[in-house]
C-alpha cells in the first residue's frame, strides 16, 4: 500500500498555470489550508520538486498528454508516489493509457467538465486513495484489461480514464458510462464489500459497431433470485420493497443501479455464478444478435 509521504498533504504544485484551473484548485485547495506553487514550465517543475515534496501536482499549460507523462515518469524518480492530475491541450488515447501504466491519479484532456475536475481534486486531497488502485494488465486503445481495488474513490477515478480512451458518441458515451460506473460499484459492494484488499477484473473491448464491458467481482457470486436488496427483485406495485430490505441489512441507500443499468445498455448478461456481468452498447445503426443467449 503506498501511502502519502510525510510533509506533502499542504502542497501543491501547478505546472504552468491555466487560469481556469488555478481559479478552481484555489477554490478547494485554499480553504483546508493547501498553498499552490507555481512552476513556469517543465524544467522549473523538476527543480521544484528536488528541492520539496508535493501531495499534489497538477500540469495545466499547452504540453502534450505525452509530455506529461514523461514529465510524471520523471518526478516519480524523485518521489516514487507522486500524484499527478494531467490536464492536457492535446491528448490521444494512446498518452491516457501511458498514463495510466505510469499511475498518474487522472487524466484530463480540454475540454471537459469543470465539476469533474473538482470532484477529483477533492478525492486526491481528502481520500486515503493509493497510487496502485488501478493495474494495467494488457492495453490497446480497443481492447483493455484491468484490475481495480474495491474502492468507490477508485472507481471515479477510473471512470474519468474511460472517458478519455473510449472516444464514444455524447448519447451512447453517457449511458455506457453511467452503466459501467453503476455495474462497477455493485461489483464492489457486494462482490469486494469495499475491502481495499480486493479487486474488481475488467475487459473494455471497442469495435467499430458496438462497446463491451466484462466486469468479474471477487465474491462467491449469487443468483438474481436472491436480490432482494435490488430494485430488480420489487415485486409489482411495490417498487420501494428493497428500501426495506436494505435498511433492516444495514445497507447504504440505492438499490437501483443494476436496474439503470439494464436499461442503459443493449444487453447485460450474467454468468451462472453471478459474479460477472456482461454489458454491450450497439453504436449506430448495429442492431443486437437475436441467438439464444438470454440478457436481463
């Protein structure tokens, strides 16, 4: 586990500054007591991080997502567990997976939404997230595998990744990722039971006409008979029965993921154990197989 290194929780470094992020970082970072140094560019970067550590640094200026992730490979000489938020100009999904291999904590490419980036600043400063919450076990811009810590934190994170590679159309874009990020936190829930020690095994597959996503929880698995903790399991006219159910568990408020889910996508698929789903987005104009696999 690679924890924070002492000293660094108060600083953090901007690589030459773009005035909208700065207003942002300043904006959270201020008011808990974070000082923001500059850096005029890359060169100076290095020099100040050999003479301070830094909990944070954030490039925001006109460099290539390659240049910073040669720029996070550097400072990781110094710091090996330096986190870095690469915000970039000029991006290909080819740099975020780079990224990605080299453990940089985001990765975002202009334009995107400001809340979103503020919502990572917030996890990066205030969660006890480790730098190795996402492995890279194989990856092509089509075709990605991965093993992610049973974290809600950590999948955020990974969320704002796939949102860099994947490239979608706006409409099929979203609601691939609100499925993903709802399939993925119920992989966590009751598969990892939010134990940092687990993982969650993913496969992203892109093709010209359609997206796939293979997500494997490390539990024991289960039957869809037995969800009733699920908004799937509500029996007719009684579309609140799991509230009770989750409540009298002790569970925390939701339920209705699994079932956004199913209708967020084409097809969503389980294997017999239960512990992997299958979700398929058809783009366009590709119309789902009509064989003899079973979706929900």
């Amino acid at each position: 586990m690679a924890n924070r290194e002492p000293g660094t929780h108060q600083l953090t470094l901007l690589v030459e500054g773009d005035a909208e992020i700065e207003r942002a970082l300043r904006k959270i970072l201020e008011p808990q007591g974070w000082e923001i140094v500059l850096a005029a560019g890359v060169e100076d970067a290095l020099e100040q991080v050999n003479l301070r550590q830094f909990g944070l640094i954030v490039t925001a200026g006109h460099t290539s997502g390659a240049e910073d992730v040669e720029l996070l490979r550097k400072m990781r000489r110094v710091h090996a567990h330096t986190r870095m938020i690469i915000v970039t100009d000029e991006s290909t999904p080819k740099d975020v997976l780079d990224s990605m291999r080299e453990r940089a904590f985001s990765y975002f490419a202009k334009p995107f939404a400001m809340e979103s980036f503020e919502h990572i600043v917030d996890i990066a400063i205030n969660c006890p997230c480790w730098d190795d919450g996402i492995e890279v076990v194989s990856a092509t811009p089509d075709w990605l595998n991965l093993q992610v810590r049973c974290d809600p934190n950590v999948a955020d994170r990974l969320l704002q990744f796939m949102r860099e590679i994947s490239d979608l159309p706006d409409k099929e874009g979203r609601d691939a990722g609100v499925a993903f990020r709802e399939v993925l936190l119920n992989a966590m829930e009751h598969g990892g039971h939010f134990d940092p020690e687990e993982y969650v095994e993913i496969s992203y597959v892109r093709t010209r006409k359609m997206v796939t996503c293979r997500i494997k929880d490390p539990g024991k698995g289960f039957s869809l008979q037995e969800l009733k903790h699920s908004a799937l399991a509500n029996p007719p006219g009684d579309p609140l029965k799991h509230a009770m159910v989750r409540e009298e568990q002790g569970m925390r408020p939701g339920g209705y993921g699994v079932l956004l889910a199913r209708h967020l996508v084409d097809e969503m698929l389980y294997n017999e154990k239960g512990n992997e789903v299958f979700l398929v987005k058809y783009l366009g104009q590709a119309r789902p197989w009509t064989g003899s696999a079973q979706s929900l």
